[in-house]
C-alpha cells in the first residue's frame, strides 16, 4: 500500500512540475544574460587541443574528426554545433556579427553585442523554423552556433559562449 502510495504522489509531483518549466523567452533573456556573464569572466584553461587551437569543451561534448582546419564539429548528446575559427580576424573583429545582422533571411529574435578591453563578442537568436532556433555565440574571430529547439536554450547559450571564449589560436 504503501508503495502504491509513494508512486501516485511521485507521478502527480512529477506532472505538476513539469508544467513549470522556462518559456522560451525567459530561457533566451537567461541565456543571453548568462552568455555576457560568461564573456566578462577570464576565459577557462583549454582542456582540448585540434590543428591550430587549444580550447575548454564543457563536460559531455566530444569532437568529431574533420579535415577543415576552419570549422570543427562538436557535438553533445544528440545535439551538434559548428565551431568556427577564423585564424586571421582579431579579438576585435565584428564581422561574424555584421554578416548575420546583413542576413535578412531570418529574422533575430534577441542580440546582445559586448566589448570588453578590446575584444567584441555577441549572443544572438535568430528564428529557425517552428519552435526552433539558430543559437549564436561569438568571440572576436570564433563564433558558436547550433540549431535547437525550444528546450535547454539558456543552458546552451551558456556553454557556447564559454567554449568561444576560451580558443586561442597556436601559431
């Protein structure tokens, strides 16, 4: 009995709190705030090194092989990002930013620009389709970017924004 007990109240606590989760929107402010967060912080020690760069990969992504010395692809669980790197832009450099604010083919849902002694990153959000969305982070010449859908996206904002940051480039 009391066992039957324990489930009932267990599924009907489960079920009441599965209806609290983040909307998508308070999910974005989060994860754009907590991007800029993670952009003002010193950027974490590389874990990872690959051709031309050392970089930190949170817990859980791995690398998959590729003969692009430009664009690697991480991924994490079932969920794959690009990680772009262009060796020749600066810490400064705007134009991944530029580029996607010139893209009219999707429409931004939220940006947030950010300069910090002398380095410019963004987070940005664009709309992909129906509840999913092209997640963007960036630092200097490194930008981030996924395709996801309406779960999670305050988390991967974070992540990505803290494996941009962390890339130096080996020379």
């Amino acid at each position: 009995m009391k066992k039957w007990l324990f489930l009932t109240i267990s599924a009907l606590l489960l079920f009441g709190l599965s209806g609290c989760g983040k909307s998508v929107e308070e999910q974005i402010n989060m994860g754009v705030a907590s991007s800029q967060t993670v952009f003002e912080e010193s950027p974490k020690e590389a874990n990872k090194k690959m051709g031309q760069i050392e970089l930190y990969l949170p817990s859980g992504y791995k690398i998959q092989d590729t003969d692009d010395v430009n664009n690697y692809v991480l991924t994490k669980g079932k969920d794959k990002y690009i990680l772009f790197v262009n060796v020749n832009e600066k810490e400064d450099s705007k134009l991944h930013y530029e580029l996607l604010k010139k893209n009219m083919s999707k429409a931004i849902v939220k940006e947030q620009p950010l300069e910090l002694d002398g380095i410019f990153g963004f987070t940005m959000v664009l709309e992909h389709g129906e509840n999913q969305f092209e997640l963007v982070a960036s630092s200097g010449g490194v930008k981030v970017s996924t395709i996801s859908n309406d779960q999670k996206i305050d988390n991967k904002l974070e992540e990505m924004m803290r494996i941009a940051r962390s890339v130096k480039v080996i020379h």
